[in-house]
C-alpha cells in the first residue's frame, strides 16, 4: 500500500486532527515501535508526516486509521482464505 502523502482527506475536508509521534505508536499498539515507524515510513508503507515546525512532526489522524483499517481488512482477507 502506498502512503498518501498530499496529507488531505479524501473529501477535501481540514484533517480532523494532527497526532505526535507518541501518540501514532500508541494509536498502532505494540509491537510497532519507534525503529518500526520510521522504517515503514521510509519504505512508503505508512503515511508520511508533516513537519511542523524544527522540531515537531505530525501524522493525520485519518491516515493513520485507514492505514489501520487496511491492515485489518488484509488479516481478516488471510484468515477467510
């Protein structure tokens, strides 16, 4: 899956809300860590995030969640096969 990195809703709509670091790794759960983030990150498998300033970076809150989403719908597609 490729990251969606024009950081804009599908609808064009304001991003609901804008998530630090801390709070991404904690919205995905273990065992996704730091090291595990940013090298997803990189290889394009999960969205990127918007620096915000010099040393603030954030992720959109829905891009997270579909990116979830899809990650439960591609488990649930493996357990039905």
């Amino acid at each position: 899956m490729s990251a969606n990195t024009d950081h804009t809703r599908d609808d064009g709509a304001a991003p609901s809300r804008l998530l630090r670091e801390r709070q991404v790794l904690k919205t995905i759960g273990e065992p996704f860590g730091r090291s595990t983030l940013w090298s997803k990150v990189k290889a394009g498998d999960f969205p990127s995030p918007i620096k915000i300033g010099p040393r603030t970076t954030v992720w959109v809150e829905e891009q997270v969640f579909e990116w979830l989403r899809a990650r439960i719908a591609e488990a649930r597609t493996k357990v039905a096969a």
